[in-house]
C-alpha cells in the first residue's frame, strides 16, 4: 500500500517529495525514515512525542471498545457522509466536461472554458494511464486506530487512506486497519508530511485540528469533516461519575480552529450504549477525564455507580451516545489563487 501513497507524501524535514527504496522512504536531500515492521512509518521530527499521544493503554482500550461495536452507528454516518461528498464532487467533475453547461456564456468565453476544463480532464486521465488512478486521497488526522478510516474506505469501495496520529500505539493499529490504509506518526501541529493539495476529504474524529495545515493539503473543493462530541454525550454517565463534560465554549473553539473554512453542513448522531461494567470504563477511559481524573479515583466512582445500577436489577448501564458531525469547505476569501 505505500508504494501507491508515497506520491502524497512530503519529507518532514525540508517538505519536498519522497521515495520508497526497500524499506525505507528518501527525500532527494538524503532524509530517510524506516519502515517500521508493523508497516508504519515514523515521520516525527524532533527528539519528543507530544504528550497528548494516546499510551498503549488507552489505545488498547479504545481498539476494544470500538472492537465491540458500540460506536458503529458513529462510524457508518461518518462513511456515508464522506461517500456522498466523493460521489457528488466526481458528479461535479463529471459534469465540467458538458458543453451544453458553458452555453450561458458567451461564445468566445464557453470555448474558453471548455477548453480549459478539457485540458483539466486531459490531466487526469494521464494520471490514470500513468498508473495513478483518480483515486480520492482521504486523510485520517488524529486517526487512533484507525477504526473510522477503515469504515470509510470500505463504504467508498476506492480510495486510499492516509492515517496520522502522533502516537505510535494508536499508529502500529491502523497500519493494519484496512488493506488501502498507509499509517505514520506525525504531530497535527506541524507541519503535515503530505504535498499540497492532494487530500479529497480530511477527517478529524476527537482528534487535534490544524485548520492552515487542513487548508494546505486539501485540493480545491475539498473538505473537512470533524467530529465532536455533542452536549448530551454520554448522560448520565458524565452527571453520574463527575466527568468532565463539552465545555460551553467548545462549539465557538471549534469554528476558531478551522479558521479559513466555513461550516457548510452539520449534523447530530445520537443513539443508545448498553454498556457492561468493563465497557463503562473503556468509554470513560477513552474521553477527556482519563487524562484529568486520577485512575484510581475513576474506577471507584465507576464501580459505585454500576453497583448501584446493578441493585436496580439492570445488567447494562445504558448511557446516550451524541455527537456533532460537520463538514467545513475553505471559506471563498482565503481559498488559493490559482
Ligand atoms: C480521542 S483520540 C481519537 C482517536 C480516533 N480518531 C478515534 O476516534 O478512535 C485522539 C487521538 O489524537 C491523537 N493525538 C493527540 N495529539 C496529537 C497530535 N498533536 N498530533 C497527532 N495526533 C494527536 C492521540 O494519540 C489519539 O489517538
Ligand atoms: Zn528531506
């Protein structure tokens, strides 16, 4: 799979293009980095992984939940948003190569544009006879384990899938998730190892969002898609266990960090978790109070809380699962000149 996603790479170090000789990825300047034997590729620079990179632990926990299933329906609304995006923009590309669309204009301007949108079709069909099918890129930032990367590109059925996450955990996992999936470490808050304007879609699911750097590698017309938690995620777990709960101001921070983008649709997912003991603290192990809370504490609040449900005669704690799906287009005024 990396020999066909070397293409959209760039050299963490000085960010020109980069090749595959044996098991290792070249830039022309002689930076090298090793591909790892779980099939990832560390393109980290600098001496320390941030501190926000998921431990073994929490990674392991989260393969598990998700593993079960309990955030599939998340995952499938996901697949089929991004899947309709790829299928209405190959629409649009479709359609750029109608005459009767240029009609309207003028006849000296519709040739003019025919001819262009023609020489942009050209292009892409040297590309396809080169061997590099018109494949849309889609970019997984923060991606964990992958397990939402994997869901998309199983519902586009074409594709390649590009996963970032800064901690090699979560990274060696998605190096596995799906046949079409390339995995590297790197750091969302610098500068990406991808080439400009080669992303059809970036994801972004609980993870960090570098909204310049989303700008940079997305090609003309591409798009965001983000994932946040919504306020009701997860009650009455949060109230119940005195976790930390989306914070007032999350939704106001959300649009700041996509600076240049414009929230172009948004939707909410909201369905029921039944959850056992053990998957109550994987759910909270995987939020924010797992970094915040002393474990320790965690777990006899949970504990508590599941005896008291248990007396109840309940064999599940049942908890609301509610999220923020959005899609962010780069807003007209900072879109690049070409
Ligand atoms: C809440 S998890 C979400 C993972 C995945 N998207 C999912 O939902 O299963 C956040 C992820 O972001 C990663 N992360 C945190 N800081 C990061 C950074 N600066 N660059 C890249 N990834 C980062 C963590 O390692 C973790 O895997
Ligand atoms: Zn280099």
């Amino acid at each position: 799979m990396l020999a066909d996603i070397v293409e959209y790479l760039a050299c963490p170090v000085c960010a020109h293009e980069v090749r595959l000789a044996g098991d290792t990825l070249r830039c022309a300047e002689g930076h090298a980095f090793d591909v790892a034997k779980q099939g990832y590729v560390s393109l980290l620079v600098g001496s320390r992984t941030p501190g926000t990179a998921d431990s073994a632990a929490m990674v392991a926990a989260r393969a598990e939940f998700l593993g079960a299933g309990h955030y599939a329906p998340l995952a499938d609304a996901l697949a089929e948003s991004v899947r309709l995006r790829i299928q209405s923009a190959n629409g649009r590309e479709g359609d750029a190569f109608r005459r009767d669309r240029f009609s309207a204009l003028p006849d000296a301007a519709a040739e003019k544009a025919y001819r262009s949108a023609a020489v942009a079709r050209e292009a892409g069909a040297a590309r396809q006879e080169a061997g590099h099918a018109e494949e849309p890129v889609i970019v997984d930032a923060g991606a964990g384990t992958g397990y939402y990367l994997a869901t998309v590109l199983r519902a586009v059925d074409r594709g390649i899938g590009m996963a970032f996450d800064v901690s090699k955990h979560a990274v060696r996992r998605a190096a596995r998730a799906h046949p079409r999936v390339g995995a590297f470490v790197a750091d969302v808050w610098r500068p990406l190892p991808i080439r400009d304007g080669v992303a059809d879609i970036v994801i972004d699911v609980f993870a960090p969002r570098n909204g310049p750097e989303f700008r940079r590698i997305l090609r003309p017309g591409g798009v965001v898609v983000v994932v946040t938690p919504a306020r009701a995620h997860l009650s009455p777990l949060v109230q119940e266990l005195g976790l930390l709960s989306v914070d007032e101001e999350k939704e106001r921070r959300l649009a700041r960090s996509l600076e240049g983008f414009e929230e172009a649709d948004r939707r909410t997912v909201e369905f029921d978790l039944e959850l056992d003991p053990g998957e109550v603290a994987g759910v909270v192990g995987m939020g924010p109070s797992a970094w915040h809370t002393e474990a320790t504490e965690l777990a006899k609040r949970i504990s508590s809380y599941v005896s008291r449900e248990t007396a109840k005669k309940r064999e599940k704690v049942v908890a609301r699962a509610a999220f923020q799906l959005s899609i962010f287009e780069a807003s007209p005024r900072s879109r690049a000149v070409p």
